[in-house]
C-alpha cells in the first residue's frame, strides 16, 4: 500500500528535487500509519522497508529507507545507489513506520541516462552484492540484464527468472525474502531475442 501511494503522488516530467522525493516517501508513510489505524494495528504489525526507482529522461531519483538494494548502470560498470541500511544488530534493519524514518532515508539523484535498473529485496543481497569490496557482483546481474534486453517473450521471460530464482545455486545462499525488479530501456537497435544477433 505504501508503494502504491507513492506511485499516485510520485509523478513528474522533470527531475524531481530531494526534497520532492522526501514529500513524496513522506505521503507514503502517512498512508501506511492511515492504514494501520483504521485496522486497528499499530505501524509496527505494518513494519517493511522502502525502496523506489522513478527513471526519467537524462534522470533517475532512488530513495531507500532500510536493507536491500538498488543498482543501475554506468560507464564504467553496475553501480549501487545505497549500501544496505541494517540495523544495529544482525539480520537487523530499518522500517518505513519507525517514528524516526527519516533519519534513515535516503536520497540519490542522478543526472544522465540509464539503461538498466535493478530493486532487489535483502534475500538477495549476498548474490548480488561483492561484500569484502563493499561493491556490486556484476557477473549477478550482466547477465539477468541480458535475458531481458534479448526475451521478445514475456511468459518464457518469467518463466526462466522465476526458474532461476527457484534454483538450488540462489536457495543455498539465502532463505529470505527474494524481490526483484529488472527495468531496461530498449532502444531500436537492441534485439529482441538471440536469434536475431546470431542470424
């Protein structure tokens, strides 16, 4: 529901400002404490992290409040929007419904084109993250960015990420929750299946 709301208010056409953003995470999180009293919950039976991309043209704005990642493309390589905010203790983290959130958020404002954007849960930060280089694992994400950019099918698309998701090689390394969106900006000349570069 919080992401939810924040896609109704989180609109522009130009690149949004930090403190934008922060209004914008801010009406989400009103939204979840809405939520919460109205089903007589408290936020903390609402508790989740937050975690957004808005892309743009010649932009990005990504905001973060609490563990998992997002990553985007560069010159130079994959690169990662914010380290993983956990908390003062292991498997441990922050939450969109602390009083003290704010804090926590975290902003990057990017000005220049992106290619490929990923948001992933914590499940699968040990995969996708190089932890001793405190950087990104770019052989995770090569080449999940490459079966989206090449697949002209999505139901094959889907099944071969929710296939790979499910296979013992990522289970062995996580038994948490494993989110993950994969955004490509396709442009004319990029084929849509192999087929069409081997041909």
């Amino acid at each position: 529901m919080a992401v939810d709301h924040f896609m109704e208010v989180a609109t522009c056409n130009v690149t949004p400002t930090k403190e934008q953003v922060e209004a914008w995470v801010d009406a989400a999180r009103q939204r979840l404490i809405d939520e919460a009293t109205a089903n007589g919950a408290t936020p903390r039976q609402l508790a989740c992290t937050f975690l957004a991309a808005l892309v743009g043209d010649g932009w990005a704005a990504f905001v973060q409040v609490g563990d998992g990642i997002i990553v985007f493309d560069g010159p130079e390589g994959y690169n990662l929007a914010f380290w993983p905010n956990n908390g003062e203790y292991a498997n441990t983290t922050r939450f969109l419904s602390e009083n003290d959130y704010q804090q926590h958020m975290r902003v990057e404002i990017v000005q220049r084109q992106l290619s490929e954007v990923a948001v992933l849960t914590d499940g699968l930060q040990m995969l996708a993250l190089d932890i001793a280089g405190g950087k990104v694992h770019a052989p995770f994400f090569a080449p999940l960015f490459k079966t989206v950019k090449n697949s002209g099918d999505q139901a094959a698309l889907q099944t071969s990420l929710l296939k790979f998701m499910n296979s013992p090689r990522v289970n062995e390394r996580t038994d948490d929750d494993k989110s993950l969106i994969l955004a490509t900006r396709i442009t004319a000349d990029v084929p849509h299946s192999l087929s069409d570069t081997t041909a």
